[in-house]
C-alpha cells in the first residue's frame, strides 16, 4: 500500500499524527497525569479562588510592593535633604562682623547723593528718632531720600 | 453536597478528556515533558479553583487561557534561571534538551511496499511530522494546534493567544505552508 495518497487532505494526515503524539504522551504519564487530575480536584474544592479571605489578602497584597517602593523613595528623598543641609552649613562662608554691621546701614547713608554734612548734622538724628517710621524702610532709599529732602527744605 | 459532587464529576470528567490534548499543548510549547507535567499541574489546580465561575461551554477555552499564561510565567523564570545559570559558572543546571535529532530518511527507491513496510513508512511520517512541528515557531504552532487540531474558533484561539483574529489566520496559514513543505513529498 502506497502511503501517498492524494486523495487523503493534508489536515487529516497532521491530525492524525498529533493524535498520535497525543496517545503517545497520555500512555507515557498515565500514571502522573491520573495524580495530577486527583490532586487538582482535591485542593480546588477545599481552597476556593474566590472567597472572601483570598480576595482579602489579595487586596492587601497588591499594595504592598508600592508602599515599600514609595517609602524607600522617602527615604532616600530625606536622607538626601540631610545630606544638603548639611553641606549648606559646611559651605557657608563667615561673615566678618564688621561686614554685618555695614549690612544694617541703611541705605541712603551709603547713597553718595544724599551731602555729607547733612549726616554729619546731629539735629538730623534727633529729627529721624522723631519720625522713627522712616528708619524702618531702609531698602526704599527713595523715600529716604525724599524725607532727606524734606529736612533740607526745612532747614 | 450534592451540586459539589456533581460539579467534581464533571470536573473529573473534563479533566481525564482534556488533559492529554493540554499536555500535547505543553510539551509543544516548552519542549520537555517533565516541565510540561509540572506547569499542566498548576494550570489544572488553577483551572478547578475557578471553573466554577464559568460555563461548562466555556471550560475548554478557560483552561487553555491558564495554561498558557503558566507556559509564560514559566519561561520567564526559567530565563531568569538561564541567566543565573551563566553568571554562576560551575552550575550544573545549563542542559540543553530543546534539540532534536532529524529523523531517518527512508529508502525511497523502493516500488511497492508489503503492510510491514507500510507502517515502517507511517512511523517515519509520525517522525517527520513531529520533527517538521517542532521546528515551526511557537506562535505558529499554537495557532495550529488550538485552531485546527483542537477545532476551536478563530475567535476563541485569537483569545486565548492574546492576539487578533487576523494574526491568527496569518500564523495558521504560515504554519500550514511549511508543514506542507516539510512534508510534502510525503503527503502529496
């Protein structure tokens, strides 16, 4: 018997052999896959997939990877900023006292339009003490100077 | 008590029906029939966990989408293994068992065969096919044995394989053609 055939189709030769293979395996792990089956069907039915407790620790579970993951970045995020503040304070430069003092002079003192005499003039001081207000705005050296001009103009 | 152990019987009677075409499905896939065994064991304790949940209609298609998902998962530890395998040098764990032999081409000058030779030849096309299955990819292979062997639906073998249908006729049609190369002088 010629074993080409053409009569026969090309799908039933394949599946034949498949179910040969298959029949091969099956004969081969019987045994095995008898215990697999009786084993599967043993801890299905006591463990159900589904129930309450499992979905509980399901839920519980799935967060646990990003809690761990978003605290070591906290972590890091915190020791880092430790790290810095601490290299801030090393690198930061001592300022000499004298450079202290001459930062809370106030501005229109250092202005060189304001005339020297004018902060030479005691009467100036007495008159600054009374309008103290203007003390406080250091920074604005214009209005500082506007009251500067004011004392002028008085005198 | 009574639902419980008629839901078992049916079980039972799926599993013992199904379970030979599965591990065919297995080995194809991870070519090692001890691997094979191993990842069919999970994908049937999965399977029985939540077959309950389903229609029995859908059974079948539920229990190749667990099983392939196990053939994943396996393949991705298994390669981790590989990697681990080659830092570690003195490993014993680096076998490789994915080659076959080709099979033994028979005579072909002989004209008429008697029923011994017949067979002898049948054996050898069981052979050949096996061989020539083997070496096709594993898509291919998949898309070949859920949709023609099994007879399951486009659809159904395009869920399972997490691909479109489309994929699916191109993967049978790939399969299909180098089977037919492979074999043709056997077949045609």
């Amino acid at each position: 018997m010629n074993y080409k055939n053409k009569s026969k189709p090309l799908k039933q030769h394949f599946d034949k052999n498949l179910d040969q293979i298959e029949a091969r395996l099956s004969q081969k792990h019987q045994q095995r896959l008898n215990e697999i089956s009786q084993k599967a069907l043993q801890l299905g039915s006591t463990r159900p997939l589904f129930s309450l407790h499992s979905t509980l620790i399901q839920t519980l579970i799935k967060p646990l990877p990003i809690l761990i993951l978003s605290s070591l970045l906290m972590l890091s995020v915190l020791i880092n900023t430790l790290f810095e503040y601490q290299n801030i304070q090393e690198k930061s430069p001592n300022i000499p006292d004298n450079v202290l003092v001459a930062n809370k002079i106030p501005t229109w003192v250092k202005d060189t339009q304001v005339p020297l005499e004018l902060l030479e003039n005691m009467d100036f001081y007495v008159w600054l003490s009374q309008h103290d207000h203007i003390a406080k705005c250091q920074d604005q050296s214009l209005l500082a100077a506007a009251r500067v001009n004011q004392f002028r103009s008085r005198q | 008590m009574t639902n419980s152990w008629e839901k078992n019987k049916k079980l039972d009677y799926f599993l013992t029906k199904y379970r030979s075409k599965l591990l065919v499905f297995a080995v194809f896939s991870l070519k090692n029939e001890d691997q094979a065994l191993d990842v069919l064991q999970e994908t049937m304790i999965g399977f029985v966990k939540v077959a309950s949940n389903y229609n029995e209609e859908a059974w079948l298609n539920l229990c190749y989408k667990i099983l392939k998902r196990r053939i994943i998962d396996f393949q991705r530890k298994q390669r981790w293994r590989n990697r681990l395998c080659a830092i570690i040098p003195f490993s014993q764990l680096n076998a490789d068992q994915s080659e076959h032999k080709k099979p033994a081409q028979i005579d072909e000058t002989q004209g008429l065969f008697s029923d011994v030779e017949s067979q002898y030849r049948a054996d050898c096309l069981a052979d050949e096919f096996e061989y020539a299955f083997k070496r096709l990819p594993k898509r291919q292979q998949e898309a070949y044995l859920l949709r023609q062997w099994q007879g399951m639906s486009t659809l159904e073998t395009a869920e399972i394989m997490a691909c479109s249908s489309g994929s699916v006729k191109t993967h049978l049609s790939r399969a299909m053609q180098s089977l037919k190369v492979s074999l043709g002088e056997w077949i045609e």
